[in-house]
C-alpha cells in the first residue's frame, strides 16, 4: 500500500508543480540524466550482485525478451496499418513492451502470492527486464529516435550506456563481497529511482491532447496489460505445458504495468514524451485492476 501511495504522491507532485510554475521547463532533463547516470546503476550493480543464479527460473528470465521481441514486431508491422509515426512506434515498442516488475510487480507479488515467490520477480526483473532496456531497449530508442544507425554507432551507444555498464561490473564482482556501508550507498542512491522518475513523468504529462494519442495509447495499453500477458500465458501453459506457482507469477509479472525506467529512455531520446507519459501515468492504475482479473485467471495453471 506503501508504494501505491509513494507512485501517486511523486506523479501527483509532478503535475502540480509544473502547473504552478515553481520548476523551471527543463526539470525532466535533469531529473533523467541522474536516473540513467546514478540511480539505474546502483540498482543493477546492487541486486544482479547478489541475485542467485537457477536454471529451473530460465522461463521467467526469458518472459521478458520475448514480450518485448513480440512488442517490436507487433507495433512495427501494425505502424503503418495505424498511420502512426516512427516515434510513436519506438515508443510503444519501448514503454508497451516492458513492464515494471520491480516497484510495482515485487509487492504485488507479496500481495497475491506471498514473500516467498519474490525471488521470482527479481529474476524477471533483473535477468529480464532490465537486461532487456540496457540492450534492445537502448537499441530501439537510437533507431526510432534518429533513424538509420550504423552497427558501430549501435555498439558505441549500448557499450556507453551507463546502466549497461553498470551491469557488466555487477557480473565481474559477483566473487566479491560488499562491505555492508557499500550496500547502504547503493540502497539509497537506487531509491531514488522511483520517485524522481514518477516526478518526471508527471511533470511532463498533459492529457489535453490525450485525443490525438488515443489510438496509441489504447494500442499500447491493450498489448502490456492483456494482449501480451495473454501471449505468455498460451505459450508457457499449453505450448511449453509449464505449471505450477512458478509459473503462475511469471506470467502475473507479464501483466505489469508500462515500465518506469523504460518510459525515462525514450523521453530521454523525445520518443513521443507525451504519449510516454499516459501510458505510464494511466497503466499503473489501470494495471491494479487487471492484474487482479489476471490473478483470478491464473488460479488454475
């Protein structure tokens, strides 16, 4: 409930303070160069360290590469059938295709499944999705935002991107052990992800013009809170015959809401900061009501 409260709180704040005019136009550029520089970094280095490795959790790592391959060649394809622009196809692809399994996916988890399936959502959280944005997910946001890219100019782009290298440290000092005042350091400079974030957001949101992005926000919308889910449901379940509660908070944590972070990356590149915005600022709410229609379907896998 805490957190719930904290997403409100830090958009709401957004909104009002960009309507008063107390922060100046460019608060969301600075507020992302720490997210991306500081706050994205300490939590990768933070828990891929200490994240326990298991091969019976290879689906749950893997949910999130394949919503979000799926999400690139769904809204791709359907671009142009929509007559939606490139940035707006980056965006979706972007936002609509990950999902935001750690703030709000880990205490849903507690919620409807208990503390101990929380080490499932930090796979799909950290082997998943975050792997996902620190590589596909740099690599959409540099081809929608300016066009043709050259395989070097790519490499360069995800090699100096500071949470992708943030977590390749995390990976070399596995083997070694945090002294507990390191861990602290990291704790609070990772928390502050979520508020500046959702501050960000709100800063930036206006649903005036929330008629010229409906399609693609419902587009959006629909693929990460039903389309998608619905997506991994079939494949693990009746393809792959998956069961068990495992899998049943693998395919919850499928239904989450547009990720956080992923929605950061593309403002940062002017992917659409508008329609950004809604699909963050209208799915996690929306996403309270979903999963919970999604926790009742799950009851029999």
């Amino acid at each position: 409930m805490a957190n719930i409260i904290l997403l409100a709180i830090c958009l709401l704040a957004g909104i009002g303070l960009r309507r008063n005019g107390r922060f100046p136009s460019t608060t969301p550029a600075a507020l992302n160069g720490f997210i991306i520089h500081i706050s994205l970094p300490a939590l990768a280095v933070l828990h891929i360290h200490n994240l326990k490795l298991d091969a019976t959790l290879a689906l749950t790592a893997a949910m999130a590469w394949i919503l979000f391959g799926a999400a690139w060649i769904v809204f791709a394809g359907s671009g142009k059938a929509l007559k939606l622009e490139r940035e707006t196809v980056g965006a979706l692809i972007l936002v609509a295709g990950l999902g935001n399994t750690s703030f709000v996916g880990l205490p849903m988890i507690e919620a409807y499944y208990g503390k101990e399936f929380l080490g499932v959502g930090i796979v799909a959280d950290q082997l998943g999705s975050f792997m996902v944005l620190s590589t596909l997910g740099i690599l959409v946001a540099t081809c929608y935002s300016s066009g043709s890219v050259s395989p070097r100019q790519m490499a360069r782009k995800i090699l100096l991107f500071p949470p992708f290298q943030a977590l390749v440290l995390a990976l070399l000092l596995r083997p070694v052990a945090f002294p507990s005042w390191t861990v602290s350091v990291l704790e609070k400079l990772g928390s502050t992800l979520t508020p500046l974030a959702l501050f960000s957001v709100g800063f930036q949101l206006q649903f005036g013009g929330i008629r010229a992005e409906a399609k693609a926000l419902v587009a959006g919308l629909s693929y990460k809170l039903l389309l998608g889910p619905a997506m991994i449901a079939l494949l693990y379940v009746l393809f792959l015959g998956a069961k068990g509660p495992v899998t049943q908070v693998t395919i919850f944590e499928s239904a989450m809401a547009p990720m956080i972070s992923a929605g950061i990356i593309a403002i940062d590149h002017d992917l659409k900061p508008q329609l950004v915005g809604m699909l963050v600022g209208v799915g996690i709410p929306l996403s309270f009501v979903t999963l919970y229609l999604w926790n009742l379907a799950l009851a029999g896998v």
